[in-house]
C-alpha cells in the first residue's frame, strides 16, 4: 500500500447547538408529540386484541376485501384426499429462514400421477418469518399461508407443526380460502 493510497479523516466540526445536542432532543421530542396528538385525536391503528380481531376488519382494495397479512402454513389436500405436495424441495429452497424440512419416499404404485410424496413434512414455525416465498415457489399449489394468527404452543417442539398437524389447519380452514 502507496502513502498516497491513505486518506486521513478528520471528524467534522459541531457547531455549540450540535454539541449540547437540543436541535436532536427536540426533534425526537416533536416526533412523539405528533404521535401523542394522532393516538388522543382517535387517528389510531392500534388494535385492542384480543377484543377487536384482525379478520373482522378486512381492507378494501379496487372493491375487493383484501386481508393484507400472513397466519400460520396449511398442507393442501388433492381430490383424492391425498397431500398435494410432491416433494419437490422447491420450498424448502426457496425459504429464506430454513425453517421447512422435507424427507421424500417414492410414491405407491396406487399413485399413477406422481413419483415422490413427503413421508416427513416440518415446519418450524418460530423460525419462519411468514414472507410467502414457500407458497410462492410451490409447482402445485400444495402449501398455503392461511389467515390464522393466533396460534400457541407452550414448548418449541408444539411450535414445529409436522405433515399431520398442517394437514388438520388445512381441514380446519378449508371453508376460508386464503390468499
């Protein structure tokens, strides 16, 4: 490395306000007031939970009710009753937080329209960061993020949902379908 190459910086000069820091300490202060104001004026978007629910009030865009968040994953059936997943890795590639965790087995002869079919489907559920790109990658349609938010577990191994419990949230939201 060339004397040349070397820059020597020198921290800028504060003016006597700057130095105190009152012009940042007002305006943060300004900020909060603001916010202060809206929440007592009642222009709020908090929510009251769990007395006031999401679901109860959906967002109108282009004159469709649009729900504009993501709940927990569903496994989806296919006509036959079967899971739909085909166990093609492609979400499980494609998520950014490696929360889903597929073991492939080859598929009964008795399943003429595919090769593979996951014999062990997990989602850790803590892990997940909720942004779609599962749902988004899937080829058939087979895993879906759902509108149920409230989802509890009192250990992290509740919070792992296997192939059995997303396969029951798809039969317990089956009447709603989700985006």
């Amino acid at each position: 490395m060339k004397l040349e190459d070397v820059i020597e910086l020198q921290p800028p000069e504060l003016k006597a306000s700057e130095n105190i820091f009152l012009p940042a300490v007002l305006s943060g202060l300004g900020s909060t007031l603001v916010h202060l104001f809206r929440s007592v004026g009642g222009n709020v978007r908090t929510m009251q939970y769990p007395e006031e629910r999401r679901e109860d009030k959906p967002v109108l865009e282009q004159g469709m009710d649009v729900q504009r968040y993501r709940g927990v994953h569903r496994l989806n059936r296919d006509e036959q009753n079967r899971v739909k997943c085909v166990a093609c890795y492609m979400c499980a590639t494609a998520c950014p937080a490696h929360c889903i965790h597929i073991v492939g087995d080859a598929a009964p002869d008795s399943w003429p329209d595919r090769e593979k079919y996951p014999i062990k489907f997990d989602i850790d559920e803590l892990r997940c960061i909720y942004c779609g790109m599962c749902e988004e990658a899937c080829p058939v349609d087979a895993i879906e993020l759902t509108y149920e938010y409230d989802i509890v577990g009192l250990t992290r191994e509740e919070m792992v949902f296997d192939k059995q419990k997303l396969l029951a949230i798809y039969d317990q939201t089956i009447k709603r379908r989700p985006m």
